[in-house]
C-alpha cells in the first residue's frame, strides 16, 4: 500500500498532513519525523498518525515529503544517505533548495520533485507549482500532483522559472493581506467602524477573485467594468497611478525573485 512519509511537520508539513487527511488519505498511510520529540507527540495525539525516525520513515514510505527549513535541509539530507534509491519518490516543499542539491547530497539516482506551495494550503486554496529534477518522470509529477491537490490547484513549470514562482504565489497572499490592510485603513479614515470596514473589504476581495476565476475575463474588462466616465472608481484609479502603485508591485514582485534566486545560490556546488 501506498504510503507517504512527511519530513518536518512545522506548518507547511502540518497544512499538507492535514490536506491528505481531509481528502481521505487514511492514518495508517502517512508516517511523520518530527526533529523533538514533544512535537512528534503533539502530532500523533492530534492527527493519529504515527511519529517514527528518519530510517524507519525511508523503509515504510515509498514518498518523503521534505517539509523541513532550507537550513536543516543538508542535515536530513545527511540522515537519508543510503536509505534512498530509486524506488522513492523525494518531494520537497523546501523553499529555494533546487533539486540538483538534494539528488547531489543523496548521491543515488532518486526521483525529485521540486514544490512551492502557498498558505492559503490551510483553506484548501493553496497555489502549488511543482517541477521534475533529473530522475523524475511524469508518474513523479502525477504522484506529486496526488500529494498537493487535496490542498488547492497545481500547475508544473519548469525549474528555471521557480523563482519567479515563489516572488508571485508564494510570496503572494502577503501582498494581497497587505493591500486589504490599507484597504480596511482607508474605510476606518472615512468614518467606518473596524469591523465593518474588515467585512467589505474581505468580501470584496473574495467576489472579486472569483469572479477572475469564473468568469474567464482579463483583469482590464472586469476593471472597466466597475469604472464609469467620471465616476468614484476613476478617481481613485488616477491617483493609483499617480503614486505609480503599478511600477510598485512589479518593482515589489522583482525584487522579491532576485532575493529567491541570491538563497537558492547557496545551495549551487560552486558556492561550498
């Protein structure tokens, strides 16, 4: 039977056990390595899966979902030398750790699949992008696919362009929290209290991103749209771009790859 081994349960691992749980992955299917014991506990008493060690996770799950911090990512990789091949399937969801690094520590042709996923995992609308390593085939991909899709949508890109992943979704639901942050200051400024200001602004930002998803419109003809000639909606978009808020986020958006491509070198061989 099929089984999954979760490497790491700090929030993104807990977020994914916590997918596979609800889409009907049993317990007895899913093993965690948790690096302190109290947290193993917490785990298993939590969720009713199994707490085991490295070793034992490698012998009774055929996918280890690495879920662990980039910079514990060479010492679990340590740990699994020898206790990987072929047959696995290694997942990781380690932030800018490219899948060269992991296939080069683990020294065994192993299948690597490269995820990001996002937060909104914790709603079930994550944003996951995956990408095959060196060994990884399309059933790699498919079987990763199966592991992300109880969580939100997934699309697979090449790796070269994860980067740009992780400035864009990633990195993304902070821009919108961001956005609706001022958003809700601007209600409070005009005279609303708190919480309805919160409740417009959040129920405006759901209708709206489902109507970007439904109704199969550009984001300029659903604009347009709202904005009548010389009405409230054109005025607040002058001064928009007035404060060049555009150039801001792309500028926003670039500098957040730069800064996911200068961690991911760190783990290039020239870089040791």
């Amino acid at each position: 039977m099929t089984a999954v081994a979760i490497l790491g349960v700090g929030t993104v691992g807990e977020l994914l056990l916590g997918g596979l749980l609800r889409s009907g992955w049993t317990a007895e299917r899913i093993v965690v390595v948790a690096r302190r014991q109290e947290r193993a506990r917490e785990i298993e008493q939590r969720y009713g899966v199994r707490a085991v060690d490295v070793a034992e996770a490698t012998q009774i799950a055929n996918t280890l979902l690495i879920a662990v911090k980039p910079q514990d990512i060479a010492g679990l990789l340590n740990q699994l030398v020898g206790q990987v091949g072929a047959s696995h399937l290694v997942i990781s969801v380690a932030a800018g750790v490219p899948t060269s690094f992991i296939e080069r520590q683990l020294d065994a042709d192993v299948p690597v699949v490269r995820a990001m996923p996002n937060t909104p995992a914790l709603v079930d609308e994550a944003m996951s992008a995956i990408s095959p390593g060196t060994y990884a085939d399309n059933p790699h991909l498919a079987a990763a696919e199966q592991i992300l899709l109880p969580v939100g949508k997934v699309l697979r890109v090449p790796q070269q362009q994860l980067d740009a992943v992780t400035a864009l979704s990633g990195s993304g639901p902070a821009y919108f929290f961001y956005v609706v942050e001022a958003m809700i200051d601007a209600g409070i400024l005009l005279g609303l209290p708190r919480g309805i200001a919160a409740d417009l602004v959040v129920q405006t930002a759901l209708g709206a991103a489902t109507m970007l998803r439904d109704s199969g419109e550009h984001p300029v003809q659903l604009r347009e749209a709202v904005t009548s000639p010389g009405g409230t909606t054109i005025n607040a978009i002058v001064e928009l771009e007035k404060h060049s808020v555009r150039a801001a986020f792309i500028s926003a958006i670039s500098a957040a790859c730069d800064r996911s491509a200068e961690l991911a070198a760190g783990f290039r061989p020239d870089v040791h």
